[in-house]
C-alpha cells in the first residue's frame, strides 16, 4: 500500500506543481475544477445516490454552479473574500458534530438532500479559495499551502505509527491519534518557518502572524479528514473512490484540504494579505 502511494504521488505531485507555478489562474481554475467535480462525483455517492445517472447529474449541476460563481465572482474580490469567510465559519458546526459524535451523540445529518447540499459547502468554497489564493498572491502561495497539508499528513502518519497511543477520535477515525497531530504541527510549521524566510522584507511579527495562521489551517486539515472520514463512517465504506491507487478516491486526498483551503484564505483576507 505505501509503495502504491508513493508511486501515484510521484506522478501527481510534478503534474501539480506545474500547474500550480506555470499556469495562468484561468486555466488553474479549469483544471482544479475538473479533480473537484470528480470529488462532486464521489459525495454524491457518500450522500446515497447509487444511480450513475443521479451521480452525473449532480456532479454536471455542480459545474454549472461553479461556473456561475466564477464568472460572477472572479472580478469582486471583496464578495469572493466574503464568500469563502461565511462558509469557513460552517466549520465550526462540523466541528460541533464531530465532537459530539466522538461523544456518543450522533447529529449529523443523514437525509439524502442535506447531504447532497453540504458537498457544495464542502467542495466548493475551497475551489474558491485555491483559486482566488492563486489569483490574489500567485503560484508560490498556493504551493505553499499544499505543502503545508502535506507536511502535516506526513508528520502525522510518522509520528502516529512510531508513538501513537492516545487516540484522538476514535469513535470517528480509530487510526489518528494525538502523537499524530503534534506530529503534524511539528513539521508544518517547520515548513512555515523555511517558507516565511524565503520571502522578502517579512518582518519578524509578519512570520509570527503567518505560523498563528499556519497553526489554525493545519488544525482545520485535521478537522476536514474527521468530517469525511465520519461520513465514511455512516456510509459503510472505507474510501470514497478507487481512482487513486494507494489512496483511495479523490476525497480522500482533498479532505484535508476542503477545510484548509478556505481557513487559510478567510485568514488572509481578514488580515488584509489577499
């Protein structure tokens, strides 16, 4: 299984890093949206939509959606800014029914529609951010913003096999546990660091505030996993897909970042950096 990830990462992550430096924010967008919408595909199938025709039918309503959100919204900074803000703070409310789960009290919401409706809170706004990041502060950020994630997952997996002991949730996902997420702050905000040094004129209190916001996207790519990750749970399966080999399905590489993408651009934007 590990040799399987690391060879489907090898191939994906040049492809993405390509995309991310060389591409104008137009065509970062398409692309980006075309991997979202297989994510709009898999949900579909977490919500109950068995149906290969319910299935494409949602996932070609999605496209339409984003669409009209990027030509409506892509000149309107401050409304685009706005738009990833107000579904960021939904976060809070999976954070709400993640815990209370782990609690023993299961309040997330199981008819077929709501769920249908929450993968556009889910997958949307972070297609958003991602592209509005790329657009506002270019290519770098972005990159920076993924390897931060990947940063995180790594120093999780690591430190959860070499000290795991103390679950963190396991009621939602039995594997995390809290030696992974210290495993994750750890080398994500290294990454920060290294990041904050390479750039320019950035003064000691602006590499303060980025790690602040570094800590708080990391902490919401932990939450992003849990909430697929329960949605999994109630659906009965253990990936979302099969696309990827070695890691399942496209929501379970972007799960993560359904929550970093919008914190992390929300932050930006209320501290006037995007």
């Amino acid at each position: 299984m590990l040799k399987q990830r690391i060879l489907t990462a090898s191939l994906l992550i040049p492809l993405l890093v390509i995309c991310v430096l060389y591409f104008s924010t137009p065509f970062f967008a398409l692309i980006l949206g075309l991997f979202v919408l297989l994510g709009a595909w898999e949900w579909a199938g977490l919500s109950g939509w068995t149906n290969p025709h319910h299935k494409g039918i949602y996932t070609g309503l999605f496209a339409v959606l984003m669409g009209l959100v990027y030509f409506g919204l892509q000149a309107q900074t401050i409304m685009l800014g706005w738009f990833v803000s107000v579904a960021s703070v939904g976060w809070l409310i999976a954070l709400w029914w993640v815990w209370q789960y782990q609690q023993g009290q299961d309040y997330l919401p199981m008819q077929r529609q709501v769920k249908t409706a929450l993968g556009i809170w889910i997958l949307l706004p972070a297609w958003c951010a991602l592209w509005m990041l790329h657009a506002g502060r270019g290519g770098r950020w972005v990159l920076f913003l993924l390897v931060l994630i990947w940063a995180a997952d790594t120093g999780a997996y690591f430190a959860g096999r070499q000290w795991g002991k103390t679950k963190l949730a396991d009621k939602v996902s039995p594997g995390k546990t809290w030696a992974g997420v210290w495993g994750a702050l750890v080398l994500s905000l290294s990454v920060t660091l290294i990041f904050g040094s390479l750039l320019e004129n950035l003064t000691v209190s602006a590499i303060i505030l980025l790690l602040l916001i570094a800590l708080l996207t990391v902490i919401a790519s932990i939450l992003g996993d849990l909430l697929e990750s329960l949605f999994k749970r109630k659906a009965g399966v253990k990936d979302s897909g099969q696309l990827l080999p070695g890691h399942g399905g496209v929501l379970d590489r972007i799960d993560s970042l359904t929550a970093a993408a919008p914190i992390f651009v929300m932050s930006l934007f209320i501290v006037g950096s995007l």
